[in-house]
C-alpha cells in the first residue's frame, strides 16, 4: 500500500462499498516509534473486510505472498489485548502536559499484574495458536520485572515518593513494613525542606536565637515543628485516595494549608517527568527547524523558534487571558450620543456644468 498508489485507491473503494467513510489507510511499522506495531495491527484488525476483498481481486501469486490465515488474524486480535494496555501506558507516561513521574508505579504495577491474570485465563483455554499470546505476555512480565525491580524499590525511592504524594495513589497497597518506611522518609523529606525553605526565607542577618531555660521547660521549637509534621504525614495518608480525574497539582493548590510541608515535596516530585519523550520531542522538532536550507540560522534565533513553537499552547492561553482582562478600547464614535456637527458650506445654487 505503500509504494502504490493503485492500490491504495481500490482500498479506498472497498472501504466505501462497506460504509467506512472516510477510508483510512493501513499504518506500517517503524522500529524507532513506540507503540507503532500494535497500531500497525489495531488498523490491520480494523481493515480486515476491506483487505480481504481488495485480495480477492488480486492475481494468485500476489494473493498468496499477502493472504493471512485465520489463525494469524484470530493471533493479531489475541496481541491487540495486551498491546492496547501496553500502548496506554506508555502513552500515558510520555505526556509532558500533567505530572507523569507519580503514574510511573502503578501502571507498572498494573501491567504486570494484567499479564500474569491474562495468561491464566490464555492457559485455560489451551488453544496452540495462542502460544504465541501467552509467550509475549510471560516475556513481557519478566521484562517487567527484570528492568524495573517493581518488588524492590526503596521507600525513598523516587518513584515511591511521587505516587505517594498523588493524592489518588496514596494509598497504595504497600506491607505494613513498607508504609512504615515510607511515613518516615515523607517526615524525613518534609522536614528537610521545610527548613530549607524557612532558610530562604530569613533575612542573612537574623541570628538563631540561643537555647534558653524556657527551651527545657516548654520544649524546643524544632520539637514542635517534628511532631506537626508527623501528623501532617499521618493524616495526608489517612485519608481516602481523591478521585482518578482530579490534576494532583491543582488538588495540592487547594490543600497547600492543610499540609504544607508536603505540598513543598509535591512541588519538587512531580514535576520530574517519567520519560525522556518530552525532549525527544524538542530534539525532533530541532531537526524540523534546522535543515539544509536554514543552516545559517544563529543559535539564539533556533532557540527562539523551538521556544515559540514548544510554548504555543500557553501562549495563546496568556494572550486570551491579556485580551479578558484588558477593557475594550472607546469606540471613536458613539451612536447614542450627540454631536455638534460642523455646518456644511453654502453651495451654488446653479447646477456646475461639466461639460
């Protein structure tokens, strides 16, 4: 379909006599684009009719190096299962517009869990045509577990302390041991930058009071600070998980009072992306604007460029705010009001002849 036109247009005929309107062309595979194998298959699966009757109409030996058997389609829509969930997550992760790196443990985790129910139920059936489904599923969830080590991460590791501070996964089904661990690190994490930010704040020349009497008798100001922080942890994890369609970052604008300590680590945390695609994108557009017609671009105009075009979004989104809050400019001439109007000179009263 590629390298010919002819054909591509009969497809497009066999899609109209069977309704699909607009005719959709099929997707071919690329090694260096995620996910385009199962799209490549996804539109495969969609366009299967339209194939099958575009290869009636071809000569045998072009029918038979192209012809799938019904075991191979019966495959394809078994792989479309896993690869659907496959192609979400990684989509998911590769977004650059919400924080992506607090996604990062439970989709993992929700992957692998989904190989292992999905290859019970493959086993089940025992059909030999779906060894290869259940191959891909129990590789699939080795990788998983090879790569990313989803059973031995750290309390403070930085993908823990992103989900947790989602509002929505913060209830994560850790062991006892493991949500011990990780109430402490979010204390540990709190505390440090709480004093880190209080450091920021203090002028260079304020001096830290010294230890007094009424320090032994009413308790140090620092042991206060450590104790309402415990229970600033204790009850952000408490609380039920907020809902899936709630931005985390726009619930801890909202909550920024009732935990503000923990809204200082959700500022560091989920920020971090989960994937390097974002700048993948820039990179891929960097070589969009710099070819061999504009070689003599500067560094600072190439910049600029990638900055606007990276940007545009909010962009537009500022100048729509600027023009909403901008009062309209008086019209030079109001209808409602009155004017003096000049008085018209006195014409001839003879008709002026051109001829």
């Amino acid at each position: 379909m590629k390298h010919s036109a002819l054909k591509t247009t009969q497809l497009a005929e066999k899609q109209a006599l069977l309704g699909i309107v607009p005719a959709k062309k099929v997707i071919q595979d690329c090694p260096t684009r995620w996910n385009s194998s199962y799209r490549m298959l996804a539109r495969l699966v969609e366009l299967q009719s339209p194939l099958q009757l575009l290869l009636a109409d071809m000569t045998d030996k072009e029918r038979k190096t192209l012809e799938l058997p019904s075991t191979c389609w019966e495959t394809a829509k078994q792989l479309l299962s896993i690869l659907r969930k496959v192609d979400s997550v990684t989509t998911h992760l590769g977004g650059e517009k919400y924080s992506t790196l607090s996604w990062y443990l439970p989709l993992l985790t929700g992957l692998k869990a989904a190989c292992i129910n999905d290859d019970d139920s493959d086993d089940d059936e025992g059909d030999d045509e779906l060894l290869a489904v259940s191959s891909l599923k129990k590789r699939l969830h080795d990788r998983i577990e090879h790569r990313f080590n989803l059973n031995g991460l750290h309390s403070d590791s930085l993908y823990v302390l992103a989900a947790v501070l989602n509002p929505r996964f913060r209830d994560l089904k850790y062991s006892p041991q493991q949500r011990d661990s990780i109430e402490e690190t979010l204390v540990h994490e709190a505390t440090i930058a709480g004093s880190s930010e209080c450091s920021e704040v203090e002028l260079p020349t304020k001096r830290k009071p010294a230890h007094s009497a009424l320090d032994d008798l009413l308790g140090c100001e620092d042991d206060t600070n450590a104790d309402s922080v415990i229970a600033e942890v204790t009850a952000y994890l408490n609380e039920k998980p907020a809902k899936r369609s709630i931005d985390p970052l726009e619930w801890w604008a909202v909550h920024t009072t009732r935990f503000p300590q923990l809204a200082l680590l959700a500022k560091k945390y989920l920020c971090v992306p989960a994937t390097s695609v974002p700048s993948e994108r820039v990179f891929s557009f960097a070589g969009i604007v710099v070819d061999r017609r504009r070689c003599q671009l500067s560094h600072k105009m190439i910049d600029a460029l990638i900055f606007l075009h990276m940007n545009a979004s909010l962009l537009k989104l500022v100048d729509s705010v600027e023009l909403r809050s901008t009062p309209a400019p008086k019209p030079l001439f109001d209808p409602a009001e009155e004017y003096d109007m000049p008085a018209l000179p006195d014409l001839p009263s003879e008709a002026v002849s051109l001829d």
